[in-house]
C-alpha cells in the first residue's frame, strides 16, 4: 500500500513587540479556509524517497516544508498567503 502525505498550512501575522529595538513576533493569523490539503501527488512528483523522508522529519519553517504550499492541490488562499506562515506535512493515516 502506497503511503498518503497530508499538508496542513499555519498561517502567521507579525506583531511587533518592542518596536524601538526592532524585535517581532510571529502570532497566528486566522486561516481564510481550509488549512489541510492531500499532498501525496505533489511530494512524489517532486521529491526524491530521500527528500520525502527528511520532509517528514523537518519541523516547520524550512524551505522543503514550506515548498509544499505550491502544491496544484492547496487550496488557493494558501497560495496567495502574503504573511508569514509555516506547513507540516505528515503521514496520512
């Protein structure tokens, strides 16, 4: 049986904490729809077993999670999402 990737999308909003020295923080942001999405087709077309495998094992924020938001099958705001945000994928149970 061929394993099945789920996506879940985490979308983020700046909020400045101490504005004269410069820091922010990153809040969550309210989602403008669905936030999880099947990424199987995406991750097998486009990653390598290896690749697929380090995905999975990435926490959130690094450039091979947060390329998943590409994938043809995310729901369109995802896409268009101009803040900050952050994607987990797992194994679909």
């Amino acid at each position: 049986m061929a394993c099945r990737y789920r996506a879940t999308f985490h979308p983020q909003q700046d909020r400045a904490a101490d504005r004269g020295r410069g820091l922010a923080s990153i809040d969550p942001a309210e989602p403008r729809g669905e936030t999880s999405w099947d990424c199987t087709d995406y991750l097998t077309s486009q990653y390598s077993d290896a690749q697929r495998a380090e995905l999975l094992q990435e926490s959130v924020g690094s450039e091979l999670t947060d390329s998943v938001r590409n994938d043809p099958a995310a729901p369109a705001w995802v896409g268009a999402w101009e803040g900050p945000f952050e994607v987990t994928v797992e194994v679909a149970l």
